[in-house]
C-alpha cells in the first residue's frame, strides 16, 4: 500500500469523524437546548392609563415545560398562562399600575428561578404629553396628519376579516397598531383643542387683576440688592385658605411643600450678582409653590401656597378648574406679614427644538415672561386675549 494512499485515507478518517462528532452535538442541542425565544408580541408598548392597551399578550416558544412560569415585574401586574401546546406557550399580561418605570420583565418559576429577561415600552399620559406638548403646533399638526393616515390604511384591521388577512396573530398585531395610533391622536387633538381656549383666573370668583403694583413688570425696588427689582407676575388678593384652581390642562413638573421662614436666610446679596443668584433669590422667595406646564406649553408657577393637595404630585396630569391647593402669605418681610394673596407666573416657551426634553429648572427660570418688559396700559388691553 503506498504512502499517497495512507495519507489520503487518514485525512478522509478525521474529516469524517469529525463531522460524526458534530452531527451528534448538534442533534443533542437541538433536542435538549434550553433557550427561550419570543415568537410574538402583541405590541413592544404598554399604555398604563388606557384600559384596552394596558395588557398584552406573548408567545414563548421553549424545549422546557413553561407551565409553572410567570411573568414578573417591578410593576403591579396580573399573568397567565392561557394556552400551551408541544413548545408553544401563550402568556398574558395585564397592568394596575400608572406610575411605574421600570420596563424590565422576567419569565420565572415559582422558585423564582430566571429563565428569560426582555423589556416593554411603558407609556401613560404624562410621558406622551412630555414629548408632544413642547412642539409647535405647526408640527403637531403635520404629526396629526401622518397618524391619520396611518389610521386610514389600518381600519380594515378594526374587526378581523380571514378574507383579509389569514394569519389571527397579523390580525392581533394591526389591531393593536390602529388602537394605539388612535390613542395617539386624540391626545394630539386634545392638545390642539385645548390651545385654542384661555386661560381661566385661578381663583374662584375673582378677576384679573388691574392694580399697577399687581401685574407684570411693577418695580419693586426694596428688592434691588438681591433680585433685579421687578415684578414679573400677577397677585389676586384673597383670604386665607381660598381655594386655588388649575388655570388649564396640564402635568406637573415641580412641587415644593416644605418651605420654611428661614429658609430666606439663603438668598443671596451683594452688588453685580449673576443670573443664577437672581433666579434662585426669586425662587427662595416664592416659598411653596407648583410649577405645571400648560397645553400651550407655557410653564406656570403657583406661588405662596398653602395646604397643597396629596394628590398634587410630580408626573400627574391635571384638568382645567380642578382644585388644587389653598392661599397662604407671602412671608415678607417677616414671619407674621399677613398679605393674603396667590401670586402666580407664566413664562413662554421658546420652542427650541434642540433643548425640548432635556430642560432643568433654571432654564425654566430663564424662559421670558408674558409680557416681558411690556406697559401698564398694554398688559391691561391684552391680558383678557389670554384669561376669560
């Protein structure tokens, strides 16, 4: 037998055997693998405050039992297991909870072993109205456009119909994509609606005010080492306790509940001080306060309050003429000044596309005020273009 031959034959051998051994690897992965895959979703998103799109439903495909399994999560859910077959597993998912974050879920056991870690996209009110609220309403508009023809090409999906579309599973999906673009767009409208109407005088029964020392731009110079003398808002005189109303539609974005007197001790005073010990005097001197951005995206504060309500919290969403909180004092120039009256701020928002989302509260601060710098006489003519 020649060497060729040898050779030949001993190369083939190991190529063979090798391949032998890798067919029966692959066979034993193939059969005993332990992966979990999603095959399908009804959507990547949960709308905690909407009823219909506050659940979903997935479908796991596993080569281990998933019988015993749920879905978990940091937030107040219910899951079950409604349907099963071979290495198929059908889990649905509701949601009780309109404030959490975290869009972390877990497949686990009973003995909270893990199997499988994926992640939701979590929405609610106040996070949408965060996104669209701050654009013009020039770009609201043209975003409204493309939802509704998104919603036009989906409302075959609105009842299934196999004559349409054979697959159920592409039938659950385009529902849920119609349901979710209508959900979109009436906020949208709801935006638009709400700025086409004014404001309403926050405090029941009361008018704007007239008095020169009560609007914007007044001179307050007794403040003229540590604020840069200006009156920038409106003062309603009322009694203590007076019951406080929501001007617009709005979220909040601020809240302060526990001021103190001697919290002004930390205003700042001395010649040539820069903006940021200006806007922070100020902010010391408004004492309790709501800060809450409108549909029209203007930023309101509410000042010199009392008794806030519990359920005035960050992230919430509240509607026009709702109650919110009652007058207290201004508490200068001492503790015991009794000069009852809400004092309340409206800075326009200058639309910058590329600082929307990503404000903090001194940028805030920095926002030019209604009438910034305008006349008695002009306030007076314009104030009711704004306020019933």
């Amino acid at each position: 037998m020649n060497k060729k031959f040898i050779f030949t034959w001993f190369i083939w051998t190991i190529i063979f055997s090798l391949l032998f051994w890798y067919t029966l690897v692959f066979a034993w992965t193939t059969i005993f693998d332990n992966s979990i895959n999603i095959l399908f979703k009804t959507s990547n998103n949960i709308y905690l405050d909407s009823t219909s799109l506050n659940k979903n439903r997935i479908l796991f495909k596993s080569w281990i039992d998933l019988s015993n399994y749920k879905l978990k999560s940091e937030c107040n859910i219910f899951s079950k297991l409604t349907y099963s077959k071979s290495w198929y597993y059908m889990f649905d998912i509701k949601f009780f909870d309109n404030y959490c974050e975290n869009e972390n879920f877990i497949l686990s056991d009973d003995n909270s072993e893990t199997k499988f870690n994926f992640t939701l996209n979590i929405f609610n009110e106040y996070k949408i109205l965060s996104k669209l609220i701050d654009l013009k309403t020039i770009e609201l508009s043209s975003l409204r456009l493309n939802l509704d023809q998104k919603i036009q090409g989906l409302l075959k999906y609105k009842k299934y119909d196999n004559n349409i579309e054979k697959s159920y599973y592409v039938f659950l999906k385009k529902n849920r994509e119609l349901e979710e673009a209508i959900y979109n767009m009436n906020i949208i409208n709801n935006i638009l609606d709400k700025r086409s109407e004014k404001y309403i005088v926050p405090v029941l029964w009361h008018k704007m005010p007239i008095k020169e020392s009560k609007i914007p731009n007044s001179w307050r110079p007794y403040r003229k080492d540590y604020t840069n003398w200006i009156h920038q808002w409106w003062d309603i005189d009322g009694k203590f306790w007076e019951q406080v109303i929501a001007l617009d539609s709005w979220i909040i974005v601020r809240v302060v509940s526990n001021f103190v007197f001697s919290d002004l001790n930390k205003i700042v005073k001395w010649n040539n001080l820069t903006e940021d010990n200006l806007i922070r005097n100020l902010d010391i001197l408004r004492g309790n306060q709501v800060w809450l951005k409108t549909m029209s995206w203007d930023l309101v504060m509410y000042s010199h309050l009392n008794d806030i309500f519990s359920n005035i919290k960050i992230w919430e969403v509240v509607k026009k003429w709702q109650p919110l909180w009652t007058i207290w004092i201004t508490w200068i120039p001492d503790e015991h000044y009794d000069d009852y009256h809400l004092h309340f701020e409206v800075y326009k928002n200058p639309f910058n596309l590329k600082r929307w989302e990503s404000y903090d509260l001194d940028d805030y601060m920095r926002w030019n005020w209604l009438f910034q710098w305008k006349t008695k006489d002009y306030i007076l003519e314009n104030q009711l273009k704004y306020f019933e």
